[in-house]
C-alpha cells in the first residue's frame, strides 16, 4: 500500500514489511528518552510509534525497555502497540497483566470489535471472516482497565483455530464496521452501532468465559493497542488495520500542528537511520534543568522534585477519609498499599493522613529477614520494584544502615516542598518489628519472627488529608536526573500524568457525593466469602494460661525488686486461623470501633501481609515521659558530638515520633548531624515496651516471653525523602499472615503491680482487635459450629 508516513518501530524489532517508507526499527534499550524526544519533538522526523511485540512482560523494565516512558510522556503521537506493545498501554495505565486463561502459541481466533476506526472495513463476530493470529500468554485483565482506556475488541468464541483451518475470509454475511466519526470519541458507548451499548466484557466473562480482551484504546489520547499480531501473514484483515492507523495518523496530524511540519521528506531513509539516528551520540545530561540548579551527581545519587497539587475543603464534601481510600487505593483487596490513618482527631492530635499505592517508577518494595536473632548479623534484603522485577542482596551491616545510606543519596530542592502543612511528601513508609532491636543495642532476640523484620514501600506517589480545614493534596515524586529532556518539559511525565489523573477521580467523587456510602459502610474491594458448613469457627488462642502468665508477672516483681530493673513491659500473644478473611473490611471495622490518632493500615500482598493497626495515644503520665528522655540521653550520648543537644521527645509510648518538631535540650552533645536513622537506633524499642533500663528490661523479658514479638510492639510510620520521620508504636493491632491472625496485649509491670490486675489489663487490652477479628469471622465461618480451646479471650 501507498504510505508516506514516517514509522519509528521500538522494542522487538518485527518489520511492518508493506510500507514503501521502510519503519525505522529501534531496539527498546538503544534510545534514552533524550533520544527519542530530540527525533519525535525536535527534529520531527517520525508520525508515528509502533511498539511491537516481544517477549516478557511489560513489569519488566528489560522486556520493554523505553516503551513505558513513551507511552506516559508521547501523548501528542499516535502510537499502536502490538502484544507487548497492547500490555504495555494497560500497565502505564494502571491495568494488571494477568496469565491467560491458555497460553496461546500460533493459533487463530475469530475477534469481535466495537466498530472504532482501527476496525473500519472489517466485519466483526463469529463467521464473519475476521480471524487473528495470536501469540501470548499473557493479557490485560479486563476488570483492572481504568477510565482512561476502553476495551475495543476481544475473541468472539472459545473455538481455535490452526494455520490450515483458517480460510478466506467470507465477508457476505457480516457487516463492516467503523467510521471516522467515531475516531476520536471518549465515551465508549459512542464507539458502537449497537443502539448506543457497548457488549459488557465482565458479564461476558461471567456468562460463557472465553471473552479474552484483544484490543484496547486511550479515551483521549491517539494510542491503540491489540493484542494479536496484525503483521503475520495469516492474520485476516491485518493490512487493514495498518491502513486505519496511517489514517489515523494523518488525520490527527491535520488537528496537531507539531505534526505538520515534519523535517525528513526524503523516502530513502536507510542511509539517515544508519548514518544519524541509530549511531547518533547520546546527549549528556545537563547540570541544570528547569528554573532550579540541580546538585552534581554522584554515583547512585538522586535528586528528587516533589509536584503537588491541593483541594480546598474537600474532605466534607465526599464524607471522610475511607471514602477516598475507597476510591482511590481500595480495588483489588487493596493490594501493596498504605494509609497512616488519623481515625481520632480529637484535642487536636494526629492531624493528618497519608495514604497510597503502588506508585510510579520509582516505587518499590523493600522486605528484609534478619540472618540470625544475634547482634550485627545483618540479613537478607529483598527488593521487587514497579515493574515486577525482584532483585535480593545481603546486608552485613543491617536493615537501618543501609535505609540510612538510602537517604543519604536523595538529594532534594527546599522550595518544592513550601508550604506544605506537613511532614511526609513521599519516601519510604512501612514498619520496623520488634526483632530489629538487635541493629539497636539489644544483644539477641530470644525467638526468630514469622513476619518480616521490615517491610518498606517507597511511596513516590499519595495522598495526604488535612483533618482540620477538609484540604487534601496530591504528591508525586520524580527523580530530576533520570527524567529531564533537556528543555525542561514534564507535562507528560508519568508523575504530572498521575497527578491529573488523582485529581479528577476525587473531583469525580465529589459530584458523586450523595451515593457515597459514609462512617465504614462502603463496599471496598466487592469481595464477598461463602459461609461453609465445612469449616469449624475458632477462637483466639492465648499463648500462656493465666496461671503462666501470673507467674511471669511475679517473676517481673521478683527482678525488680533484686535491683534489675524499675519496670518490665511484659506481653504475650494470641492467635487464631483466619484462611479467608477480608483483611482490608477488617481494618475498617477496627478503625470505625477503635478510632485512634495513629492508627495504620499497611499491606504487602508478595507476603501475604495486612496490618490492622489502632495505635491510641498514652495516657502514661509525664512522669514516665521524663523517664524515657533520660534513658535517650544515655543511650544517644554513644552517638553524638561534644556540645549542645537537640534530643528526640518520646511523647507517649503509643504516640508518634516527631524528632524534627518535639525536641528538648540536653547539655554535653550535640545532635545536628545525627540522622534520622541515628535517632531511630537509640529510641527503638519504645522505651515502655521494654523497660528502664532499656538494654536489661530487653534481656530479662527475652527470658521469659517464649515466643518473638513480631511486628507488635515495633513502629509503623514514614521516613520522607527530605529526612523527616514519623513513627507510632504497635499496639492494638491484628496481624495477618499467611492465614493466621495474631494480636499482642501486655502491660508495664512496676513495684506495685499486682498480678491478677495485669493478667486483667492485658486481656482489656487486646479486647477491641479480638472482637473485631471474631465479628469479622462471622460472616465466614457456621456459626453453629465451635471447637474446644485450652484458654480462650471473650
């Protein structure tokens, strides 16, 4: 066919063979991005992209290479994506790629289409002649398509076809579809000559189960995805296809004025692609990008710039923060995300909530196991980032060194972050369990946890809720030095892609307001569990009698009083099987009957985590406060320099941390430069979850507590990129993993205590997580059925 369209094929080099003006083929790891903006921007020499297939996933940043960041930042270009290519738009998007129900390998299917100008002149349905050659075994899951993309063709029948079964294509008896005034519509219903109604993807699948989704298109943006390969010479219609979309470049071309100037004209580019494009000398990047001067780079260096952007009172328009969890982070069991929540606000404490997802690209997953339970033994760090890929390393010197060196390499602008009530615009949040004591004085841990010894995201991406005034922001975090393109344009960044795209769901949401479900009755992730008669409800099962656990307080009086401590906190745990509880619905309960100002819920799907946190404020008295500030000076005097100090204040052991804000002077150090990793290690444990003093208190109870403490009792908070941090103490709070859910309760045990009264506390303490687990279990378990427990909490 006749096309004068200059064609600029990235990822797998596949020909689009029929084109008189031959594609210019890139490997998806030959260009950087500054390539690829200087030819599509600054020299105009190409109309358009194909991103073809390939192997691997889109997740994968070798698979697909510069695909992703075309996608996200060429929203002015057309650009058809093939397999890959097809998965790559779902994925920038936000779509799950998902196995197919078969791994398809050289077979043909018949596709049924919704009549957009991909598919002009090409009949649509069963028998109608329209026959694709497939090869995936991967696909987009229709089900996680966001608004932006809609679903334009998918398989018409279960039935595969070979090479050899395929004929002609008989076009008599279907009907030819497609138009161009439906080329550029943003309403799906638009794209169909079917009264006005799209076909339903998910009822579809419910209905018959082959509906596999084949093509997919952007609402506003000229980019296309199949997931069938058009170029294969069995493909039926696929020269067609490739016709559309030369129309389609041209006639977006004729509304974009950057595309009607292009500078190559001559049809013989074999010699300029092999003289110039693909042997051209890569652009360095330049010092300063934008209005700012940016830092010099050192090697593994980034230097991050915060964009954001607020909602004046908003938060009482759309009924409560768990609305916008709901809407924003709440779909598919709201996997790998977080949400600090200040569920109390009462006297003015924990004004603030931060909330997020699986980010951008510079989000990541960082899960550590301590090598051994003994000091300095360092452990094993794993770290899975956006795109899937897993990388695991051994740390010789620990988990908070090397989160310290993490931050240490961030450098940031001031003024990004002017004017922003708060203290976290993104970085890393997650927790730190009670067994990483030993990266912080403690000698040994009598027990190896069953939960990760830390657990951190790397949110470049959130939402904060001011609960004072309504007002809720939008953050996103780039890397300066990875995303410039030399004139300092990120409109089409991924993060200023993101930021948009936020905030026109909550704007959204806010129109939507009166069918907004308020105060925990909103159905989240519309998961739902059948109550089997098969399977037995149980109960929550103490560790220790309390017969053991009294003897164990006695045996706190008995250290005390030989001078070996002035208070031990002493816990224990309990726990149960929960195989299909609803974790998320959990936390929602939990929050809505137990509200507190520094409750968290955090959840790391690759470890089948959730934590369900109602972390309140102390109600210890000031004198304990002014215990823990001297036990710091102690400890912090290893640490810092001759001088004046600024001290970290303890508020409360279940408060937060606030190093930067809370601060009381202490002669004889200085702490200017301590970090806040440095300040971590001489408050972590909380001091009234051990003892005074601190390093002792650890040792006795290690004697006496059977088995590990876990993430109870360790901290939940943020870390931000700006080194500032924020961290609560972990009490209250279910823990679920791996089918089990377990809750910690103890209490500090002084000269005067008596023993039944703390066996009591303790089983006050845990009273609020226990009935929420066992309310929540009802709509699981038959609940004419029990089994019989030793000791049990009611």
């Amino acid at each position: 066919m006749a096309c004068d369209c200059h064609c600029f094929c990235s990822t797998f080099p596949w020909p689009v063979f029929f084109f008189p003006v031959p594609p210019v083929v890139v490997r998806n790891d030959e260009w950087t991005w500054r390539d690829v903006y200087r030819w599509v921007y600054k020299e105009r020499a190409f109309d358009n992209i194909v991103i073809s297939p390939g192997p691997g996933s889109p997740a994968c940043p070798s698979d697909i290479g510069i695909g992703l960041r075309i996608l996200c930042e060429c929203g002015d270009i057309p650009i058809l994506g093939v397999c890959l290519g097809h998965q790559a738009l779902g994925f920038v998007h936000g779509a799950k790629i998902v196995h197919a129900p078969e791994a398809i390998h050289g077979r043909l299917s018949e596709l049924e289409h919704n009549g957009c100008y991909l598919f002009n002149h090409i009949p649509s349905g069963i028998n109608s002649g329209f026959k694709v050659v497939r090869y995936h075994s991967l696909v987009i899951e229709p089900d996680s398509l966001s608004e932006d993309l809609i679903s334009i063709a998918w398989t018409a029948s279960p039935k595969m076809l070979s090479f050899l079964e395929s004929d002609k294509p008989d076009i008599t008896s279907s009907t030819l579809w497609g138009s161009l005034d439906n080329l550029f519509v943003t309403n799906q219903s638009e794209c169909s000559t079917t009264g006005g109604k799209m076909p339903s993807i998910n009822d579809a699948s419910e209905l018959d189960g082959y509906r596999v989704l084949m093509g997919v298109r952007h609402s506003t943006r000229p980019h296309y995805g199949v997931q069938f390969h058009p170029e294969s010479v069995a493909t039926h219609y696929g020269r067609q296809i490739f016709q559309n979309f030369k129309k389609i470049t041209t006639d977006f071309g004729l509304q974009t004025p950057l595309l009607q100037e292009r500078k190559i004209s001559s049809p013989d580019l074999k010699n300029f692609v092999a003289n110039d494009l693909l042997h051209s000398a890569r652009l360095k990047l330049w010092d300063s990008v934008g209005p700012c001067a940016l830092p010099k780079r050192s090697s593994g260096d980034k230097c991050l710039r915060l964009q954001w952007k607020k909602i004046d009172n908003f938060l009482n328009r759309i009924g409560g923060s768990e609305n916008i969890f709901s809407v924003l982070f709440g779909h598919h069991s709201a996997e790998d995300t977080f949400w600090l929540d200040s569920s109390s606000v009462d006297q003015n404490r924990a004004r603030f909530s931060f909330m997020g997802g699986k980010g951008g690209p510079l989000w990541k997953q960082m899960t550590f196991h301590l090598a051994s339970q003994r000091a300095n033994c360092g452990g094993n760090l794993t770290i899975r980032d956006a795109y899937g890929c897993t990388v695991r390393n051994f740390l010789k010197d620990g988990f908070l060194d090397f989160l310290d060196k993490e931050m240490q390499s961030i450098q940031y602008i001031e003024k990004d972050y002017e004017g922003l009530p708060f203290d976290f615009h993104g970085g890393f949040v997650g927790y730190i369990g009670y067994g990483l004591k030993v990266e912080c004085d403690a000698s040994s841990n009598s027990a190896k946890s069953s939960t990760p010894d830390a657990c951190f995201f790397f949110a470049d991406n959130l939402v904060v809720v001011d609960h004072n005034n309504g007002d809720v922001y939008i953050l996103s975090l780039h890397d300066e030095y990875s995303s410039g393109n030399g004139d300092g344009d990120y409109q089409n960044s991924i993060h200023s892609l993101w930021l948009a795209n936020t905030e026109k769901k909550l704007l959204r949401m806010d129109a939507m307001a009166p069918r907004l479900s308020i105060n925990g009755n909103s159905s989240i992730n519309g998961n739902s569990f059948t109550i089997s008669s098969s399977v037995n409800k149980q109960r929550f099962v103490i560790e220790k009698s309390k017969d053991e656990y009294i003897r164990d307080v006695q045996s706190c009086l008995d250290y005390i009083r030989d001078g070996e401590s002035y208070e031990l906190c002493l816990t224990t745990q309990m726990k149960r099987r929960m195989d299909y509880m609803d974790a998320l619905k959990l936390y929602l309960k939990l929050r809505k009957q137990n509200p507190a100002p520094y409750a968290a819920w955090l959840n790391f799907s690759s470890e089948n985590l959730s934590i369900c946190c109602s972390s309140p404020e102390s109600e210890k008295d000031q004198a304990e406060n002014l215990m823990i500030v001297d036990l710091l000076r102690n400890d912090l005097g290893k640490v810092c320099e001759p001088g004046s100090v600024h001290v970290p204040r303890l508020m409360d052991v279940e408060s937060y941390k606030t190093v930067h804000t809370m601060v009381s002077t202490i002669r004889g150090t200085k702490m200017s430069d301590l970090s806040p990793v440095d300040c971590v290690k001489a408050a972590f444990p909380g001091g009234s979850m051990t003892g005074a003093p601190k390093v002792r208190s650890m040792e006795i109870l290690d004697s006496l507590e059977t088995s590990p403490r876990g993430i109870y009792s360790g901290s939940v908070g943020f870390f931000s990129y700006n080194k500032t941090f924020d961290l609560n103490i972990v009490i209250r709070t279910v823990v679920l993993h791996n089918g089990e859910a377990s809750i910690g309760a103890g209490g500090a045990i002084v000269a005067l205590s008596d023993p039944e009264a703390e066996y009591n506390e303790m089983l006050l303490k845990a009273k609020a997580p226990t009935k929420v687990v066992e309310e929540c279990s009802q709509q699981i378990y038959n609940p004419d059925r029990s089994d019989s427990m030793q000791t049990t909490v009611s």
